[in-house]
C-alpha cells in the first residue's frame, strides 16, 4: 500500500479499512518529547505552536494541543481560584461554600446555558482555530498532511461536578435530584446548540464525546442513575454528530465494564482512552466488543513512566495482535504526561511503523 496522508490514515481506521501502518493517537503535555519533535522546548509565549508542531511530526491524530502555564494561583473572573502548575491546574477555592450556596450558583448556571445561543461567528471562530493548528501540524510534517485536530464535545457531568466538588456534588444530587437533572439537561441541551452551528466533517471528522464517568475498578455513579439520566443524554448528542457526518469516539477514563453496553447503545464508534491499570486492556474490550475503534491502551501510569523500551514495544505489538491492526489507534491510557519516559514515547511510536 502507497503511503498515506494523516487524514486518510485516520479515516480508514475509523472505518476498520486497512492502513498502510498503525496511526498514532495522543496528547503531548511532556517537555522532553516536544522538545524532541519540534526542536525546542515549549515556553510560555509559543508553548502551543512548539506543542502543535511536535504534535504534526508525531502523530496522526491529537487533541487539546497547548503549552505550559506559568506556575502560581490564579483567581478566574468567576471567582473560582485554580492552583497552577506546568502542564496542570485545579480547584482550590469556590465562590460558595456548602449546599445553600451551591444550590443558587447552579441555578445562576441553568439560567446561562439555557440563555447561550451559538451562531455564524462560533463556527467561523472554531473552523479559525483549526486552520492554525492545521498550520502548525503542517509546518511539524509538510509530507503527511496536517493530524486530525479532534474537538471535544461533553454531555456536561464532568464539569459540574468539577465545579461543585464531588463531595458537595453528590450532596446535590441526593438532595436536590430534580436540580441536579435540570442543571445536566441544561448543560446538553447547550452543547446540542453548539453542535448544530458548528460540526462540519471537513473541519471535525472525529468528535471526542465525553464525561469522566468512571475510577480504577467501578464508574463513579450508580450505573442505574447514568442509565437513566445520563446515557439518554448521551445518545442524543452523538446521534446529532452522526447527522452531521462525524465519528463519535467516547472518552472516560476508569473502569468502564460495569456501562459498556449502554455506552455501546448510545451508539458511541469508539472508546478512548482505555486505562490498563483499571482493567480496560486492548485485548479483552475489543474480544468484547470487535465493532468498537479502540484508542490507546499502552499503560501511561507505570509502563510508560518506569518501564523500558523493550517491555513498551512488547506491549505495543500485544495490541496490534489483538486487533489485528484494524479499528485501532495506537496511543497512552491517558496522555503522555510530565512522567514520561522520552525513549518509552519513541519506542511507542516506533512500533506503529512511523519512519
């Protein structure tokens, strides 16, 4: 098979065609790996360029391309106060304390989402920033073609219980279930707007449809409540990104056995990002579920950060055997993160084939 662009790479993969080797799947926050690819280290000025020309050099398909933040607390305009570090950030004050003052600040929200409205002028600025990471990519790998820029698109738990807290978040969904729906429908309904105005395959050939839903051994909510609240809701925004012509890969990381049926029946295309070390190897979801594209999969939390090349590359050619090297995009269980180890990354990517 003659050699293809990223782009055909991609979409063949999507579509369980055969490839000419095994694309590659990731996101780069690690200075050394960067560094390697683009020739510089990533600063604070250009660190996303430095990011998205690695990135084009490395990969077939990425997201969330960024750069460093400088290191220091940082007080956000909505009164949230976030701990900053290199490559990471959190929470650390909220602009309420307890349910009485969450109860109101949710409703604050409710009333935003229901409020926002999406036009001509987001599509223009998504498809604006697009074309520069497509830039960069290019200017990382002029042969290959720009990597797939893939656009996340929530169904909405993940950040409000990022934002509440999950221990002041669970408190709300005992004590104020209807609230807690409400805020969660809200929150869909506002990206299905986005959704509308925005998905064009040309621009967002492959969508990341998300919620971190799960930890290492079980999801973490009932899987009765996400079958009856969230899952519907789910289907609904990846039945929207299949009329508009985009492959839905769904993201949590975790334990996801309990709900993969149901993620299967919401009609997701793949799973991502497939955490070993919480008993999601390639081997068994995809013996399981052999219509599913499979991304990921080599363990980022001890093989990748302790292990060494040759254990990597074993890992590596175990995943291409078990799927054959169809449906598959070889990648981290998460993102090759400040931990890792730079000739583990290259071993990696050395045994998808990449020259």
């Amino acid at each position: 098979m003659t050699t293809l662009s990223k782009r055909e790479r991609v979409m063949r993969t999507m579509r369980f065609e055969e490839t000419d080797r095994v694309p590659l799947y990731d996101i780069l926050q690690n200075d050394a790996i960067i560094a390697h690819f683009a020739g510089r280290v990533p600063d604070y000025e250009n660190g996303a360029q430095t990011t998205a020309i690695a990135a084009g050099r490395a990969l077939d398909m990425t997201r969330m391309v960024s750069g460093p933040q400088r290191p220091g607390r940082v007080l956000q305009p909505d009164g949230f106060v976030l701990e900053v570090e290199r490559w990471t950030h959190w929470i650390v004050e909220r602009p309420f304390r307890g349910l009485s003052g969450l109860v109101p600040w949710v409703e604050d929200r409710i009333i935003e989402a229901n409020a926002q409205r999406f036009g001509s002028s987001e599509a223009e600025a998504l498809r604006a920033h697009i074309e520069t990471q497509w830039a960069a990519f290019v200017e990382g790998d002029p042969d290959g073609g720009p990597a797939v820029l893939v656009i996340e698109s929530g169904v909405g738990l993940t950040e409000m219980y990022h934002a509440a807290g999950m221990d002041l978040f669970i408190e709300l969904m005992l004590e104020r279930p209807e609230l807690t729906e409400e805020w969660l429908e809200a929150r869909t309904a506002q990206e299905l707007r986005r959704v509308a105005a925005t998905a064009d395959p040309h621009w967002i050939p492959v969508v990341l449809t998300y919620d971190d839903i799960a930890f290492k051994t079980a999801p973490l909510f009932a899987p009765e409540w996400l079958r009856r609240v969230w899952v519907p809701r789910l289907k609904r925004l990846t039945e929207a990104w299949h009329a508009r012509d985009t492959h839905c890969l769904f993201h949590s990381d975790g334990n996801l056995w309990l709900v993969l049926d149901d993620l299967v029946a919401a009609g997701i295309d793949g799973l991502n990002p497939l955490e070993v070390t919480a008993g999601m190897d390639v081997r068994s979801v995809r013996d399981k579920y052999p219509g599913l594209v499979l991304t990921g999969g080599i363990d980022a939390s001890q093989l990748l950060c302790h292990g060494t090349p040759d254990e990597v590359r074993a890992a590596c050619r175990d995943a291409i055997a078990a799927t054959q090297g169809r449906g598959y995009f070889m990648g981290s269980s998460t993102e090759l993160h400040w931990g890792t180890r730079l000739e583990n990354a290259v071993a990696m990517f050395d045994s998808a084939g990449k020259p």
